[in-house]
C-alpha cells in the first residue's frame, strides 16, 4: 500500500525533470511554469500527505503571460519550508496570478512565522536571492520583488512584472 503513493511521487518528478530538461527558454508562458509547479506541489504533497494545503489560482488572462522559467519553484520551496503553522502543523501555502493593466503580479503566501523583522526587505537564503538576482537581471527597474510579513501572521511575496504576451 506504500507503493501507490511512491510510485505517484516517483511519476511526478520524472515528468518535472522532463519539463525543467525540455524548457531552454528563458522566458516561458505562466500556463507552463505553472504547471511546473503543479508537478512540485504533487511531490511535496506526497512529503507532507494531508499537512499540506496548496492552492493555486490565477485568471486565465494571466496564463498567456511572459515569464523566467522556474521562478516560482524557489518561492513555493521557501513557502514551505518556513511556511509551516506553529498553531496546528500544518502548511499553508498559496499562488495566485492576475493581472493589472499591464502588469504581472504573482503572490506566494505562506502561513508561517514570517521573516525576522531584522531582515525584513531582504531576501533571504540562496534560492530567494538568486531569484531576486535573476528578475534585476531580466527586467531592471520595471520589476518589483516584495516580501512582506502579514499582521495575521506569514510571509507574503509579490513579483510585479510587465505584461508581455507568449
């Protein structure tokens, strides 16, 4: 009975290695990272069975939208991580995509603690460093990159990029 779980596990992060081996482009539509990152959250659910509660919404204008592959894998990894609720155990955490006139804003919520107020405006880690490196890199000045300890406790992160069509 252990072997269904492993095998869906195994099975998803083969079809993820595919996709990170297959993607060579820079900039890739929201519509394939997100489903990237649905193939991570299925491994993730395996790791952490019923404690953890993902959800993943966007508006479907925002899907055709330009992004840098792999740049919401590190922030949901993140999430997770330090995104697990000290009350209950359980981890929380949440992706949206929208639009707005001509902008991309992507949020990745967590129910964690939040960044340490001494470090706030930082990204920490590696991970969240090489990304906020990369989107200088892309996009310069016309980006934002935010993270953001919430009154109700957790961490929220928000890319704000222009919206460019695949």
């Amino acid at each position: 009975e252990a072997v269904e779980p492993a095998l869906k596990m195994l099975l998803a992060l083969s079809d993820l290695l595919r996709d990170v081996l297959r993607e060579r482009a820079q900039l890739i539509p929201l519509r394939d990272e997100i489903r990237m990152v649905e193939r991570y959250l299925e491994i993730e659910r395996a790791r952490f069975g019923d404690r953890l509660q993902a959800e993943v919404t966007f508006e479907p204008r925002a899907l055709d939208a330009q992004v840098p592959s792999l740049i919401l894998q590190p922030l949901l990894e993140n999430a997770m991580r330090h995104g697990v609720s000290a009350a209950d155990g359980r981890c929380r955490v949440a992706l949206t995509a929208r639009t707005r006139d001509d902008r991309l804003l992507i949020e990745v919520r967590d129910a964690g603690r939040g960044m340490d107020p001494v470090r706030t405006g930082a990204a920490p880690g590696v991970g969240l460093r090489n990304t906020a490196e990369r989107l200088k890199y892309l996009y310069g000045a016309a980006h934002g990159l935010e993270f953001r300890t919430l009154d109700a406790g957790g961490l929220l992160v928000t890319i704000d990029l222009p919206y460019t069509r695949s």
